[in-house]
C-alpha cells in the first residue's frame, strides 16, 4: 500500500490542538509567566549550590542536649507541625521527644 503523498508523519503526543483566539492569547500569557517562574527558580536553585549561600546562613544552637546511647541514625517530624520528633538510634532504639517540654517521652528497644 502506497502513502498518499500529501500525508505527514505526525506523534500524536507532539501535536497540539489549535485553541479559538480569546483562549490562545491566555495560553501564551501562561506559558510566559511559567516560563519567567522556571527560570527564576533556576536562579534560585543556582545561588543555593554555591558556597556563598551557605555561609550565609544564621545558626541556631542546640537549647537542650539530650544524652543518646549510640549514634542517632534517623529522625522524622510530624508534618502536622506537632511538637514531636522521633529519633532512631544506633543500638535500634527509638525515642519520641516533645519538642516543647525538652523531654523524651516514650523509648523502645
């Protein structure tokens, strides 16, 4: 079977409908200010490699020390923004601390 002449091969992924006018001059509003979004956090991303930002830093210093057994190894937070943080330490214990009284409140082995 022979292909009409006139036909081009198209990727029906890479194609693209044609929008009616009101809806094409949105689209081309969007795709520049995603595009001046993406180059900004390419900036962004840029200076937070480099050690200038990193010296730039404040620290914070530690307002309790809590003796640990071992190494800790892993640490997880509550991502609601509760007070608590759980550690695992060398010896595979873990620890739940509250954050707000300073204090552990549960260990297991």
């Amino acid at each position: 079977m022979v292909a009409h002449s006139g036909w081009e091969k198209v990727n029906p992924t890479n194609a693209v409908d044609q929008l009616p006018q009101p809806f094409r001059a949105i689209n081309k509003i969007l795709e520049d200010i995603l595009q001046a979004v993406g180059e900004r956090i390419g900036e962004i991303e840029g200076r937070r490699k480099s050690e200038e930002y990193e010296f730039g830093l404040p620290e914070a210093r530690a307002s309790k020390i809590i003796p640990v057994a071992g190494s800790v190894t892993c640490a997880h937070t509550e991502p609601r923004g509760l007070p608590r943080i759980a550690i695992g330490t060398s010896n595979g214990e873990v620890w739940l601390i509250d954050t707000r009284a300073q204090e552990v409140v549960s260990q297991r082995p």
